[in-house]
C-alpha cells in the first residue's frame, strides 16, 4: 500500500503545493486527496478535464453518505474527477464546518486510501493534503494507515525548531511511544522549503537536527522556493512548468522517495497480480498522475492548451511558493 499523507505544523509552508506537485510527477498512477479538514483550494483555481470548473460537491464532501455505509476501495473512484492535465483529484471540502459530516468516517477514509494500492480494478497510490495538523485536526487520524507522514517545513530557525518537535511527538504517537517506526507503522519524513542554492546544505544540517534530538524523523528531500513555479502550478501564470525549479525538485524527491520504499509499497499490489510482474506504467494524460509537461493546470471553465501552462485560478491566500496552506 502506499497512502503518503503531507501535513504542515503551524502557518503556510506549502502543503498545497508539495502535494500537488508531487502529484503530477508521481511515477505511478496517483489519486490526489484534499483531505484538510479547514476546506480544500482546487476547486477554486483549477479545471477540470471537460473544460469547465470542478464541482465542489464530488468528492470529500459526497464520499461522507457511502462511507457511512461503508467504503470500498474502489468506490473512492466514483468520487473522483480529471483536473485538465489529467491529474485525478478528490476535491476537498469547502469550508471547516462541513468536515462535521466526515466525523468518525477517517479511519475509513485511511483505511481506503491506503488499500487503493491492491484494487485489482484500479489500483493507485494517494497523496493526502492534509494542511495544518497542530491541535486536535481530526486528518491526523489518516496517518496511523499511511506509508509516510511528510511533513512540510520551511527553513527560518523558529519553523524548523516547529517541525522538529512536531515530528518527534508525531513519531512517538505512531509508535506506541518509540520513536523508531516498527513494521506496518508509518515512516516521519521531512520536506523542505528551500533556495536551491543553499538547499543540500540545509537539508544536512536540519537532518542532524532531528537525529540529535532523537526524532525518529529524516528529511527525505527539499521543494525549491519557486514562486514563478507554484503560480504556473496554480494555473496562474504561463510557462514550461516542466522546467520550473519546483517542478524538477519534485521530480528528484519523488525519485528519491520510490529508490528507498518503492519495493515495499510495491509488495501487496504486486503480490494481488502474482501473473503480472510489475513494470512501471507509461504516464498518460487523464489516466495515469500526468508528466508536469502533460500537466498544465487551465482556468477554471477554460481548457489548457498542450505546451503552456494556462493561467486563472482564484488567488488563494497562501504564500506564492506554497500557495494555499
């Protein structure tokens, strides 16, 4: 199984962002899943594939009513809509007052998101947004039945010293109070928010960090401090986002991540199809999580063209190199 949930301390580091970003470079097919609690950005700044918006009444606020019933895997796909570029998303709430009908239905929702992997009609890994996790969110319940657990951070001191500390009590809380992941228990990873330039350098010094204080987190890699990037993401600026500086960063954190556990979450799918050896699937537009070539986000009722990113999303309220949480 692979359900890889993104979450953020405190503040607006770039969950949105990292998640869609990792999304559309992700090697497998790939479900998208705006499961912050506090309401979901895509329906406001993306299209969907017919061209016109997404309706913000398919997804995490529909899958409510069939997961009260119970929820098999593959009915997660009846709630699903194509993004332009052929990303598939579970859109997200619209605001924090409708997350009350979701109450009690996350370890459901986890437990789904996390046996997509092995659906012998559609199998696909989830990327969850989960946005802010400090206080009581109830998308922390997501994690117990997740892969990893990345947490996004920038790099000023007071939000490193956040993360680190929040990694270390999240790790604790996985782990039945050690700090080191058993076997079925998630991993605690890091991702940064960072200038290129300085990023490997910082990306050592804060890993020291975690180790020296005994987090049981590491950092798994670094998301380039790309404004121009995240805004052509966004659809909101043209561009080659697959030259984009955030993009081609996604590209080797997501390289980096399958090198480490891509045969482990590769196990169960591949073991329900013991006649199939697996193979890595070419990306195709609307089937499987899109090339960021492939994937240009276009205006909301708009469709994108091939070749340009299509800007006209609503701005959101989030910082452009994470714009949303």
């Amino acid at each position: 199984m692979a359900l890889i949930a993104l979450a953020a301390d405190k503040g607006s580091p770039g969950v949105s962002t990292a998640a869609v970003a990792l999304a559309a470079v992700w090697p497998r097919r790939v479900l998208l899943a705006e499961t912050d609690p506090a309401g979901g950005d895509l329906v406001y700044r993306s299209a969907a594939a017919h061209g016109g918006p997404l309706n913000p009444n398919t997804g995490m606020l529909s899958i409510a009513a069939t997961a009260r019933r119970g929820l098999v895997p593959d009915q997660l796909w009846d709630h699903v809509q194509p993004l332009s570029g052929g990303l598939e998303v579970l859109v997200g709430l619209g605001n924090s007052e409708q997350a009350a009908g979701l109450a009690g239905l996350w370890p459901t929702l986890g437990h789904a998101f996390a046996s997509l992997a092995d659906s012998p009609h559609a199998a696909a890994d989830v990327i969850a947004d989960c946005g802010r996790i400090s206080g009581d969110t109830p998308a922390a319940e997501l994690f117990p039945h997740a892969s990893l657990v990345l947490l996004v951070s920038r790099t000023e001191p007071e939000a490193l010293a956040r993360v680190r500390d929040r990694a270390a009590a999240l790790a604790g809380k996985l782990n039945g109070g050690s700090r080191v992941a058993g076997p079925g228990s998630p991993m605690v990873g890091v991702v940064l928010i960072a200038d290129t330039g300085s990023a490997a350098k910082l990306a050592s010094q804060v890993n020291d960090m975690l180790v020296h204080a005994q987090t049981g987190a590491r950092v798994v890699g670094t998301l380039a401090d790309d404004p121009a990037g995240a805004e052509q993401l966004a659809g909101r600026r043209r561009g080659r986002l697959d030259k984009s500086l955030l993009i081609r960063t996604a590209r080797k954190v997501t390289a980096d991540l399958y090198q480490q556990y891509g045969a482990a979450w590769s196990a169960s799918a591949h073991a329900a199809q013991p006649h199939q050896p697996h193979q890595p699937q070419p990306q195709q537009q609307g089937q499987y999580a899109p090339s960021a070539q492939q994937y240009q986000p276009g205006q909301p009722g708009q469709p994108a063209p091939q070749g340009s990113a299509q800007g006209g999303g609503r701005p959101s309220d989030g910082r452009a190199a994470g714009a949303g949480r």
